[in-house]
C-alpha cells in the first residue's frame, strides 16, 4: 500500500520498523518554545501557545509540547539517531522549527549522526504586524542527509525559500497546520516512489503531499483525535489519486 499510519509512542514504533526503509525524514515535531520564560513555556498547553485569543477554531492539543529545551534536545537525539537507523543512505531529513528552538535543532540532527546541510526558510505571509519589532513571519526547516547525497539519483532542482500562510476555515485541522502547497514541494527531495518518514504525523498533510507527488508515506501520530484525522485525509488523497489513475488500489 502507498502508506501506513501507526498510532502510538513514535520512538516505540520506530525501534519496530527495519533499517533502511525510508528514503526521506519530513517532520514537525512540537517545538517545546514560546513564552518569555522557561516556566511559560513547560507550564502552558498547545492551544495556549499556538491559539491566538480571537480564533474563530476549537482544534484539539497535542501531546509532547512541555520539555524544557535540554530534555527537547535530548529527545531528538534519540528520535533522529532511530530515524538515522531507517533512513537509506544519502536520503534527506527535513525538520521543522522556529527561531527560538533553531540552535537545539542542529546541534541534535548533528548528534544524531546526520549531515547537516543548511536551513530552509518557510515565510508565512499573514503574520502579525508587532509594533516597535521586527514581523516574526518566518519558521525554519534544518535539512541533513545520512552521509553523501547521489544527486543522479533524485536529480532535482528545489528552492530554499517557500511562502504559504496556514490552512484556515474548514481546511484548517491541526493547530500547528503546514500548508500541504509547501509540503509537496519538500517531498521531492524524496525520490520517486521512495517513501517519506513523518513521525510526527499531526494531521497527516507531509502523507497528503506525499501521496499527490508520487511517494510512499510512513506516519506515526500519538495523539488519537489528529491520527484519526490524519487517517480519513489520508484515505480520501488514496482514493483521489487512484480515480485520477495515480495509484492503483490493492487489497
């Protein structure tokens, strides 16, 4: 099948799956920062973090959200060394960050045992003005990849910079939401046919994007509300691309 989506504890499900399976790592784990102080930012939900007080959605939290940056950083380690684990060699990890969590973020891809490769810039064109400040409209995607890449092999020519602002309305269903137009783009660095990691599956739009450019899709979500989400996207992208001719549907 084009993807498997598994609910659960994601370093527990990574130490099941066998070396070598994956071609890339797109994730967005959660980024454990906002707040001015170390207690604001252990003490507080998601939704206090990440929910402005006007917003007209009433998404779920999520789990994972309250490490302090040491045990952040630790923790990474030890899911990018297993991602290390089932990643082929030369594929790519992608990570999502912001500004705050951006040094811990390098220093544990490089821990991990990756190669790190630069820092990609996601612009969000909707951000908020803030007076007297410059406009935080802009978050970060630390690429690496498990030792030299074979650019013969994936021969693709991918920009550094993207723009998206986050789904609203009706397509919005995750807190933390990336736009699928941008994930499609990041999937690339996946071979065709290969098969994207995301074990920090949210609600599912890396599998989305990875499944509408021609990619296997692993995902691991540990909150049930947004794995079941994930999943009814995920079928409803399977079934569209297998009308189109995209995919042909097996048992």
């Amino acid at each position: 099948m084009p993807f498997s989506l598994h609910h659960g504890d994601a370093l527990s499900v990574l130490a099941g799956l066998p070396d070598d399976c994956v071609d890339s790592v797109i994730t967005d784990p959660p980024y454990n920062s906002g707040g001015r102080t170390a207690k604001e930012r252990t003490s507080r939900t998601a939704r206090q973090k990440y929910t402005s007080a006007d917003a007209e959605h009433q998404l779920p939290d999520f789990t994972g959200e309250n490490m302090d940056q040491r045990s952040y950083g630790f923790w990474l380690t030890q899911i990018m060394t297993e991602a290390h684990r089932l990643a082929k060699t030369g594929g790519a990890a992608l990570l999502f960050t912001d500004w705050r969590q951006l040094p811990v973020t390098t220093d544990a891809i490089q821990a991990a045992g990756w190669l790190w490769r630069g820092v990609l810039a996601w612009h969000k064109p909707q951000a908020r003005p803030q007076k007297g400040r410059f406009t935080q409209n802009c978050e970060f995607i630390v690429w690496a990849s498990k030792g030299p890449i074979d650019g013969s092999r994936n021969p693709v020519y991918l920009p550094g910079l993207y723009s998206a602002s986050q789904p609203s309305g009706a397509a919005r269903k995750h807190l933390t939401q990336k736009p699928v137009s941008v994930m499609r783009e990041l999937v690339k660095i996946c071979p065709e046919r290969g098969t994207v990691l995301d074990f920090c599956a949210g609600s599912g739009s890396t599998g989305v994007a990875a499944l509408l450019e021609g990619r296997d899709f692993i995902g691991i979500e540990k909150t049930a509300h947004y794995a079941a989400v994930a999943q009814g996207r995920l079928d409803e992208t399977l079934h569209e691309t297998a009308i189109r001719g995209d995919f042909t549907l097996t048992a």
